[in-house]
C-alpha cells in the first residue's frame, strides 16, 4: 500500500504516470465524484430501459475518468534511450601549469581529447554531448547535439579565479529530461568559487553522475608572497611596520630581490635569503604629514636571482618558476584632518574663487579637473568630502558615477553639487545614480511652464559589431535624460522603408518609449533623406513630427556608419528653417575618419559630429547623454535683475549666523524629493524652487547648490563676508565625522572570504563589550554587500565578507554602544589578481571526492579510447514522460456525444441484437459459400410432402430443383407471398430442428369419420407453424423489456 502513496508501481510498469497527482488522490477524486454520479443517475434515468440506462450511466463515469487523469495529469512514459553527455573543462591560469600532456600545447591536447571522446565507439547516432568551458565564470562553446562542433565558441574575458560549482550548475540547468544524462570534469581541482556541496548532493539526487579527468601538476621550486600585512589604520605623523610574508618550497635557500612600493614609488628595497618554508621580511614606514584623511598602498614584489623558467636558468640551483605570485598588495588609512576634493568644471580665475574664500575658513580644497577624478573607492576614501561644481554627466564614467554614489551613500562620505549651465538637469544627471543620493529631482512639475524639448533619434548601428544591442543601449540613455515633459521618437530603417519605431510624443514615465526602443530591429538604411523627411514631417500631412511641435529646443541625433545617401539639400534647408539642430555619431566608417555626409550634416544644421569610432563602444551611450541634453537647456532660469533668496529654515547649522542673502542671477530648476528627511533652508524665485538642499541619503549626506559659486550667478554674494562662512558650515556639515579611536580593524583573507576583526578598547584600555557593530563592503567593481559582525571574546568581534574578484575591498564599520555611544571606523582588504596561482599542487583529493559523491568515475588524464563517455552501465535507467492531454479531449467530447445519443434516442436491446445479427447474416453470405444440400435432406423434404398431401398412391411430382449456389439472391420484400414447395433445407425453416434422421411419421390422430385434408392442407399447417413461431417471438421480445 505504501508504494500506491506517491505512485503506482504497476501502472508505472504499464508506461502511465500522473503528473500532479499521486494516484490514490487521483482515485479517491474518482470515488468521491463518481458517487453522487451513479446516485443522480440511478434516478434521473429510471424512464430508460435497464440496458439504456446502465450505458448511460457507464458513459458517464468514463467522462469522469478521462477528466480526473486531465486533471490529475496523466503521461506515457517512455523508456529512455539517448545519451546526454556534457565535457565541463576547466580552462583557469592555474591550468597551464600542468605540463604532463600530449601534443605541442596543453590548449591542442584538451581539444583533442575533447573531440576524440566526442567520437566513442559507444555513441549511438540519437546521442549528443556539449561544452562548457569554465575559470570564475562558466560560458558555454557547443551545446548538445549530436556532434561536437567547436567552430564558435564563447567569449570571454579573462578571470582569475575557478568556479567548479558553478560550471556543474550550469551543465545540469543544460540537460533535458528526454535523455539518460552523464558529465565529464576536466579540471585541476583548485576550486576558489561557491559552496560545492549542495551542487554535488543535487547531481546524486538525480541519479547524474560526474566522471573526472584531473589535470594533475606539482610546481617545485617554487616561491611566493603569500600576504603583505598593513595596519588597517594609523593617526597622522606615526610610523608603523609592514610585514611581507613569502613561502618557499626549495630544498635550498633561494637568492633574491625584496621591493617594497608605497603609491607605486619604491620605498624600500633588499636582498633577500629565503629558507624552505615561511619567511617574514619586516619594513619601516616613517612618518609621514599629509593633510586629511588619506591612504597608503603597499605593494610588495619578489625578484628571484635564478628564474627557473627563465631563459638563463642554471640547473641544480634553487629559484622560483612562476613569476604571477611575486606581487602582494595592502593599503592602510592614515587619519589626519579632512581633506576636500574640489571637481571643478568652471576653470580659469572663477574656479579659483571658492578656494581662496575657504583658505581662511581652514579648509584646503583639492582642486582637479574631472579628468583627474579619482577612479576607485580607494582613492576616493582620501577626502571626506566631494565637491562637484559646474560638471556635465558625460565628462564622467557610467563607473565613476556608480563609485561616487556608492562612496556617498555606503562608505558615509560628503557630495555637495554646486550649479552652472553644465549641471544638473542642464548637465544630464537626470536617471543616474548621483542624482539617487542628491535631496532632489532633476525633474521639475508638470504645472510648471517651463519650455519643453523634443529629440529624434535616427538609428542605424547595424553595420557595426553588436550594432543592435548598442543602438538600444544608446537610445534608452538618451530617453532617460530626458525630463517627463519632453518628446521624444525614434526612427529607424523597416522592411523597405524609414519607419517610427516609437512615433514622436511626450516621453511620461519613460516606460513606453523605453519597451518600443528594445523592440528595434535596425535595417541597413540606403538614404538619410528619408529618415530626415520623416523624422521632420512625418509620413503624411496629418502626422506628428517635429515641425509641428512646439518645443523650444529641437534636436535630432543620427548614429550611423555614413554610407546612406546624403539627404537632398531641400531637407537641410527644411531643417534650418525649423530651427532643429542635428548631430551625427560615426560608428564603424570605411575608413579612419568621419564620413563627409556624416561632418556636413552636423554642420549645415548646427549641430556636432562625433567619431570615427570603430573600437570602445561603451563611450557612445556618453555621447548621446550629452546631446540629449541639449533639450534641457529650458531648465536654466536666468533673471538679469536678480532672484529673490528666502531663508525658509533659519534653524538649519547651515546658515546659521548668515544675516542677509542677496539674490542670484541664475539657477538650475530642480525639485525637492518628496520624503521628510530632504532640508531645504534657501529657495529662490517666487515658486520657492530649492536653492539650497540637504538630506542624509544612506550612511552619508549630500547638498544641492542650484547656482554657481562665483562671479557669474552668485556675483552679488561673493564679495560679501557671509560668503565663505557659509561655504565652510556648508561644507563641515556633510563631511565625514572622524573615525573612532576606539577600534582596532584588522583583515585577513581566507579562502574565497576575507575575515574582520575588530578590538574595542576604550581610552583607559577597558574592553567594550555589547556593541552593534554593521556595516558595508564596497567591492572592486562600486558593488556594495552588507557585513555584521558577532561578538567572539572580550572587546573582540568578528564577520566575514565575500572577496571573490581580485582587487580593493573597503569596508565601513558604524557601531554603537549600550549607553548610546557611536562611532565610524574604516577598514579593507586588498585580493590578490592571481590567488590560484598560490596554489602548487592539483587537488586531486577534491576531484575524487567528486566522482565518488556522485557515482562518476576517475579516468586517466587524456586517454579518450577509454573515456567511454557514452557507455549505458553507471546510467540510472529512466523514462520521459509524454502528455496525453492532445489525445484524451477527444476522447471526452466523443464520450459526451456518446452520452447524449445513449438518453435521447430510443433503442431497445432485443433491436439492436437483431440488428447485430443482420448485419453478421450479411457478412456472412458476402462471405462464406452456402452448404451444398446433401441427398438425406431431399429425401426428407419429399416424405414431408407425401405425409402432407395424404395420396402416396399418386405418382411423385419431379423434384424441384434449387437453384445453383450463385443464383440464390435475397427475396424481394415487395412480392407477394405465394406458397410453394420448402425449398433448401427444412432445418433452416422450421426452428429446433435438427439434421439428425427424422423418427418415423406419426400415427393419424384424427378421429374416426373425420374427411382426410385436402390437397393444399401442407401450405395450411405450413402458415400454422409461421404464426406459431412469430407468437413465440413476441412473447420474448415482451419478456425480454
């Protein structure tokens, strides 16, 4: 009973399962159904006959069956024939250091092996295998089929590290449930990814077992720096120590060069007598003076005296082989007084302005152009505060606008955005990811007046690699510039002709233009006349276009690679008279510079051209923010009189103490973020537009300035002495806090994790105990993740974070106390770009444990003869499952009409046997010949008409003949009856009768005196015995209903 509980043995024996039901529910739904079936039946259909009614209640309940197996999901089940078999190779840096193989190189030697296995004698024709190719990221070169082809295989870019987990994860999501499944491993075992174990348990689970083919190799001697050890932090003008550790597996003492780099200047640098096993070589980092907080990075680097892999290798002497794992980095946060950095995109003598009015303030600005931002997080934890002033979203990287919104909101620094016709909406910042962490909207009301823009974009990038996939990605950046009360449209080249891909209208929400641009199929476009005319005025007379628009600002944008024709000087006259401006961006030209139609164009009409560019497409979505935002210059408000300021919070630290603020010449329009948290102590103009906003965004804070900070629109303020007092509140009140004495921060890597530990003294050396201590992890790529740390000891707590990716790791720590102190401590981890490489031998243990997890096997490296990768023994036997549900609904509609008919139509059971056996008659006199009339039964007929007759003295009528078996056809219904002499024989006329002897004639039983019949009394008792028979009939017929 217990197997019927999931599912039924013998039915799965018979090739049917369920799908969604086990088949006791699927039963017992049956019963449950069919029991006030049967009930209402018996009832409903007492007028029919028994017969009538038992088939209509059988129908019935079979009309219940076939939908209870829909329902329950019934399937054949199909014995498993085809082999699936899927080669996961490893192909990390770790990987070339194998050097037992066949052929020239280690790449020929795994291609060949693969392509050899792909061939075993085994493989049936139905069976097919394919490639996944792994290092920290898995990708697939051939999928299954039923030969290998390995003509295109994936791209990919370089990694340093090896994901086995992952590459398994992959090739099981790969494998379809229609055939017996197997995968080979080729791979050294050095696995630095996810956690292994739940993929090794699913593969064993589904019956999937993983041979192993291990590239095994040793590396001898061998030296490496395994660590560089820097405090996490030290204060301003204190020395400290940097530990450099290196490991070395020579039997000998190897010779070499320790350097030591700090920002990539030597430091130090020493001759070095490594002993086998670990060493320890210890520097003295002097102290150092440099304002605010700032970082120092270490690299440590190991030149060995004799490279055993080298050219001038001398034999017998010890040395080193690779040269990847020389290099250790680290870095640690000097705390000194605040640092500020000063983006300027005004230049010249304006620029200088806010440095010089701070100076005395006590705040020393880093003044850089956006050319010399910093890059990384590391760089930017040098300054507690960043001031962006005048700068387009263009001039910097999609991955420096990531990196600062990541240091403001996750690492706690400062951002103040200052204004100019080069800033916020104006400057394209609408949709990025600085714009998330700034108190407001690049966006203004729709109630607003304010003159709006529309933009065109004319897409033709199919010329280029990817073109499809980076007209998209342009197009949604210049949508998302856009303000909700732009225009936009996109046209591109169709079947045959220019087309709108999405027909120019006011951009909302962005959603629909953003659904219709991933919907492009970009056509190769034989003239931009076209595209032009349509873009203008549309396809007709009454569609919108851009001369019927009432924008301020009019801009179309070709992205193409210049081969179309020119368009018709009528059109760019057309253009010039519209006032629409067009800028043209060469992607892929025929040649190392910008098509000439591409450069007239943008310059008949005013606009800018851009290219050639044929290689590092990521700076073409750049391209199109900036002339996107060309549009928006409508958010510009200037007023030659001046705008009214109001102080509308006198209570914010920001203008605390400020009397009187004069009014400004211009402003970028903005609006506040609708939340609580947004500040806003000054406004402008009579709608109160924030001039001055301040919020808390994360574990940092940021300003708006929506006018300039010199003599242009602020020229009234600068030279009054609030100017600088207000600039230094500004800045000190978004600044980092200083970081915690309090805690001690240290970090080590272990594994594919990297482990903090933090010790919490207080000032008289007291441990501090129950603190909550969370905070951030930003990693290489701006990618930020969460990290908590648990206390594990007296004063000591302790977390761990993912570090899989080579690179800087910083964290921000923020704890607080049980009596409500709090605090911020920085700290971080810097990752090897090689840490497989730091592994010397191949992990065999691992790879085994693979293949005996899983029921695979351990295969000679690179002996395909024997790889049997298609053989069916160590397969679990199984069936794929085939829907019936095609088949069973005309089943049940059949069963329906079946139903219906049996109720509606009257029939009778006794009718429909005689009718059964008029339709076998039939058959069988189509059939079968007639049995020839034996002598015997002649020789009855006549003493039956003798008998009859009652004259056997008179002379014998000649017999009659029947006619021969041909002739006998069947009697025509429509002749009169006329009796005649029995023909054929009597056995077939009279019932009960036999071909048995006939007994001898009965005597004459009429009584005495009676008169003998007359000549015709055989036609009257032969009419007797038909009436009989058909009384006898009836009356079964009547018992029979």
């Amino acid at each position: 009973m217990a197997g019927w509980l999931t599912t039924s043995p013998q039915l799965v024996a018979w090739g049917v399962d369920l799908e969604y039901l086990p088949w006791w529910k699927a039963a017992l739904l049956f019963g449950v159904l069919a029991l006030p079936i049967v009930l209402l039946s018996i009832r409903s259909l007492a007028g029919l006959g028994p017969v009538r009614r038992w088939v209509a209640m059988g129908v019935r309940l079979l009309v219940l069956l076939v939908l209870v197996l829909l329902v329950a999901g019934v399937r054949w089940q199909r014995d498993l024939q085809v082999v699936e078999a899927w080669i996961v190779q490893d192909i990390s840096g770790s990987t070339a250091l194998v050097r037992d193989y066949p052929g020239k190189n280690l790449r020929e030697a795994l291609t060949g092996y693969v392509l050899a296995v792909a061939k075993d004698k085994e493989k049936r024709p139905t069976d097919r295998i394919g490639l996944i190719t792994f290092n920290d990221l898995p990708l697939i070169d051939a999928m299954a089929n039923v030969s290998l082809n390995l003509e295109t295989k994936a791209i990919r870019e370089p990694g340093g590290s090896t994901d086995i987990a992952a590459a398994l994860q992959l090739a099981m999501a790969m494998l379809r449930q229609d055939a017996m499944h197997r995968l080979l491993l080729i791979s050294d075992g050095n696995h630095l990814g996810g956690d292994l174990e739940p993929v090794l348990a699913a593969a064993a689970a589904q019956g999937i077992p993983i041979d192993v083919m291990p590239l095994r190799y040793e590396v001898v001697d061998e030296v490496l720096v395994e660590r560089l050890d820097a405090p996490t932090w030290r204060r301003e003008n204190e020395p400290f120590s940097v530990d450099v550790r290196l490991r070395s597996n020579n039997v000998l003492p190897v010779e070499g060069k320790l350097t030591l780099l700090l920002g990539g200047v030597k430091l130090e640098e020493r001759q070095v007598s490594l002993r086998p096993g670990s060493n320890v070589e210890r520097f003295r980092v002097p102290a150092m003076r440099q304002a605010g907080m700032h970082i120092h990075q270490f690299e440590a680097i190991f030149e060995p005296a004799n490279l055993k892999s080298g050219p001038n290798a001398v034999a017998g002497k010890p040395g080193d082989t690779i040269l990847e794992n020389n290099r250790q980095t680290g870095f640690t946060f000097v705390r000194g007084r605040g640092r500020v950095l000063y983006v300027d995109g005004v230049g010249g003598d304006e620029g200088q302005i806010l440095v010089r009015q701070l100076r005395p303030e006590g705040i020393e600005l880093e003044r850089v152009s956006v050319e010399d931002m910093p890059t990384d997080l590391v760089s930017l934890q040098n300054f507690d505060a960043v001031i962006l002033s005048n700068i387009r979203r263009d001039a910097m990287t999609p991955a420096q606008d990531r990196l600062l919104a990541a240091y403001v909101h996750e690492l706690g620094g400062g951002l103040v955005m200052v204004g100019g016709p080069d800033s916020f909406g104006a400057g394209a910042w609408q949709g990025s990811e600085v714009e998330k962490v700034l108190p407001v909207n690049m966006d203004v009301p729709a109630q607003r007046q304010i003159p709006k823009g529309a933009l065109v974009l004319i897409m033709h990038s199919c010329e280029m690699p990817n073109g499809n996939y980076w007209g998209i990605q342009c197009a949604l950046k210049a949508i998302e510039t856009l303000s909700s009360r732009d225009e936009v449209g996109v046209v591109s080249f169709g079947p045959g002709r220019s087309i709108w891909d999405y027909p120019l209208q006011v951009k909302g929400d962005g959603s629909k233009a953003v659904a219709a641009v991933k919907q492009m199929a970009l056509g190769d476009m034989p003239s931009f006349d076209e595209c032009m005319v349509l873009a203008l005025k549309g396809a007709n007379a009454a569609e919108y276009a851009l001369a019927k628009s009432d924008a301020r600002q009019k801009h179309v944008i070709i992205i193409s690679d210049g081969d179309p024709a020119p368009p018709s000087p009528q059109t760019i006259a057309a253009y010039r008279q519209a006032k629409v401006t067009v800028s043209t961006v060469s992607v892929y030209p025929h040649g190392n510079a910008i098509p000439p139609t591409m450069a007239e164009v943008a310059r008949d009409t005013g606009g800018r051209s851009y290219g050639p560019i044929d290689s590092n497409f990521n700076q073409l979505p750049q391209i199109f923010i900036k002339e996107a935002s060309v549009i928006r210059r409508s958010l510009i408000y200037e007023e030659k009189t001046g705008i009214p300021v109001a102080v509308s919070e006198a209570t914010s630290d920001i203008v605390r103490g400020i009397q009187r603020v004069p009014p400004v010449y211009g402003m970028v329009l903005t609006t506040r973020k609708p939340v609580p948290q947004v500040e806003v102590p000054l406004v402008a103009g009579k709608n109160k537009d924030p001039l001055l906003a301040r919020w808390q965004t994360g574990l940092g804070k940021a300003v708006a300035f929506t006018s300039d900070a010199h003599n242009k629109w602020a020229a009234g303020w600068v030279a009054t002495p609030d100017f600088g007092k207000f600039w230094a509140q500004l800045i000190r009140s978004v600044a980092r806090p200083p970081m915690s004495s309090e805690l001690d921060v240290r970090t080590q890597r272990v594994g594919e994790k990297v482990r903090v530990t933090v010790e919490a003294l207080s000032k008289d050396s007291a441990f501090l105990n129950f603190l909550s201590i969370s905070g951030k992890v930003i990693g290489p790529g701006g990618e930020a993740q969460d990290i908590r740390l648990v206390q594990t000891g007296p004063g000591t707590y302790a977390g761990e974070f993912e570090a899989g990716k080579p690179g800087n790791y910083v964290t921000i720590l923020n704890y607080r106390g049980p009596r409500g102190e709090s605090g911020m401590v920085l700290g971080g981890a810097a990752v090897s770009e090689s840490p497989e490489l730091r592994e010397l031998k191949s992990n065999e243990p691992l790879l085994r444990r693979i293949a005996e997890s899983t029921g695979g096997r351990l295969l000679d490296p690179f002996d395909a003869a024997n790889a049997r990768l298609f053989t069916r023994q160590g397969l679990r036997p199984g069936r794929a499952p085939l829907p019936v549900w095609d088949l069973l609904i005309p089943v049940v509609v059949a069963l329906i009409l079946v139903d219906v008919a049996t109720r509606r139509i009257a029939w009778d059971w006794l009718a429909v046997k005689r009718a059964g056996a008029r339709v076998a008659e039939s058959l069988r006199e189509f059939t079968l010949a007639r049995r020839v009339e034996t002598a015997s039964t002649v020789d009855a007929l006549r003493r039956v008409r003798e008998e009859g007759s009652g004259k056997p003295g008179e002379p014998e009528a000649p017999p009659v003949r029947p006619p021969p078996v041909s002739e006998v056809g069947r009697p025509d219904p429509r002749a009169r009856f006329q009796a005649r002499g029995v023909e054929g024989d009597i056995t077939q006329v009279v019932g009960g009768a036999t071909d048995k002897p006939l007994p001898s004639a009965p005597k004459d039983a009429r009584p005495k005196g009676a008169a003998s019949a007359g000549p015709g009394a055989h036609t009257e008792s032969l009419l007797e015995a038909k009436r009989r028979a058909r009384e006898q009939m009836k009356r079964k017929e009547e018992e029979g209903q």
